[in-house]
C-alpha cells in the first residue's frame, strides 16, 4: 500500500531512540522525511546516519524539550530549513518514576514539562505550517494513564493530558483539515523498557510473567508495529480518522485477562 508519505517533512520528538527511533525508520521507508527533535546531538546523528545508510532521508536538530524556548526555536529551524511542515510526532517522554509518595511538587512539575508540555508547545508552534498542508498530529502515549501502574503519578498525569489534548485539538483543528490521533502504547520493547527491567529482582523471570499477560500471542510489541501505526494516521489512507486513542498493545489492555 502506498500511503503517499514521498517527500513529506514530519517531525519526530525523541525521535532517535526506541519507539521514536522506529517511527522514524518506518517514516523514511515510506519516503517521508522526518526530522528528529531531541536533546542529545550523537544519538541524532546516529539515527539519522542509520537512515541514510539504508537509503532514506532524515535530518535532526537539537533541542531541550523541556525549555520552552527551545521547542520554538527548533520548530523555526525546520521550518528555516525544509519551509514547510507536514506532520507532527509528538514522543519524547520517560517513565520517570514520581509518584505520590516518593515525590515532591519540584520534581512532579519537571516530569510534567519532560511529558507533556513540550506536546503543546510543539503543536503550538507547528500549527501555521499544519494548516497550510492540512497535515496530521499524532500523539504517542501510554496506558498508564488508563490503567495506573503505582509510583507515577507525574508520568500518569501527562498521559491522560496527553489523551485529553488529542481529544481536544481534534475538535479545535477541524476547520483546518488537520487529523489529531494518538496511540496509546502498553509493553513495547525498548532500551529504556530493557534498562527498567535489569532493575527489577529476577528480571528475566519478571518479563516472562508481563509477557504472558499479552493476549495475542504473548509478547511485547515492536518498535515497527507502533511505528507502522504512526505512518498509517499521519497518511491520508486514514482521511477520515481524528480524535482516537488507539491501542497497539496485542489486547493487553482491554481483553480479558482470564484468557490469558
């Protein structure tokens, strides 16, 4: 299926590493063009080396996501660059582990800015460049927003922000054209998933256990089944899909567990 993604210039927060490093490989398979947005310059340029190694076409600039005037500055290099913007990746976060109890107003505020506010201001400062392409955002969050998952609360708190805003720019963006959706991701393999669970006791007893609460087929998802669902809503095979939180989490976290 060609989903006609040639040439357009999609951003990617925390785009080289994990499933943002995915989205962005599936992206410029497709032919697309995405741009890396992310605090660390060697990571970038790694996955933009990799990219182009395989043939594609990507590009990175750098910015600390949590400083609101980076986030504008960076979105003006883009544009600086290419002169247009054709789609937005909202993905740089991490499960930073503040909860309520192992917690404090200063780090619950800063895990918010990590999660959650770069996803508007990116938006915010992209938005003149959607409206002249009528391009697509596409928000990735997390089920810890649904289903908690105890000492997160800051995590848990920009999820569901991140849910509520996909939910509301799609009703606000709709004169212009622009689709907002967001998947929502459970357990999908990544450094960062790998690193955690090195800290748990018997870590790899512990996977074999999340593993089997996975309904189809009892294994994580990948990096490219998150990605491939990306590519899909920013194309216009998915003209007629906005406002949706979509799960790519093999069943995990609707399906009944009794089948399991």
């Amino acid at each position: 299926m060609d989903l006609k993604l040639k040439d357009k210039i999609i951003i990617v927060s925390g785009g080289a590493k994990g499933i943002g490093e995915g989205i962005v490989k599936v992206l410029a398979a497709e032919g697309a063009v995405p741009v890396i947005i992310g605090r660390n310059q060697q990571d970038n340029v790694k996955a933009v080396n990799e990219v182009e190694r395989t043939g594609g076409k990507a590009a990175q600039f750098i910015a600390e996501l949590t400083d609101p005037g980076e986030c504008e500055r960076s979105v003006k290099e883009v544009i600086k660059k290419f002169g247009r913007i054709d789609g937005l990746v909202n993905n740089a976060g991490v499960n930073d582990g503040v909860g309520l109890e192992k917690g404090d107003y200063e780090r619950f505020m800063a895990s918010i800015h990590k999660n959650l506010v770069h996803y508007y201001l990116l938006a915010h400062y992209a938005l003149p460049e959607l409206k002249k392409s009528k391009g697509a955002i596409v928000n990735i969050g997390s089920k810890t927003a649904e289903t908690g998952q105890g000492n997160t609360s800051a995590y848990a708190a920009a999820n569901g922000g991140r849910n509520a805003l996909t939910r509301e720019w799609a009703v606000e963006l709709l004169p212009y054209g622009i689709r907002v959706n967001a998947i929502i991701v459970a357990e999908c393999w990544t450094p960062l998933y790998e690193n955690w669970i090195k800290t748990l006791p018997n870590p790899e007893e512990k996977l074999k256990s999340i593993m089997s609460k996975i309904p189809l087929e009892q294994r994580m998802t990948t990096t490219e089944e998150i990605a491939n669902m990306v590519a899909f809503l920013l194309s216009e095979k998915s003209s007629h899909t906005t406002g949706q939180l979509i799960h790519v989490d093999g069943g995990y976290v609707h399906l009944d567990r009794a089948i399991s």
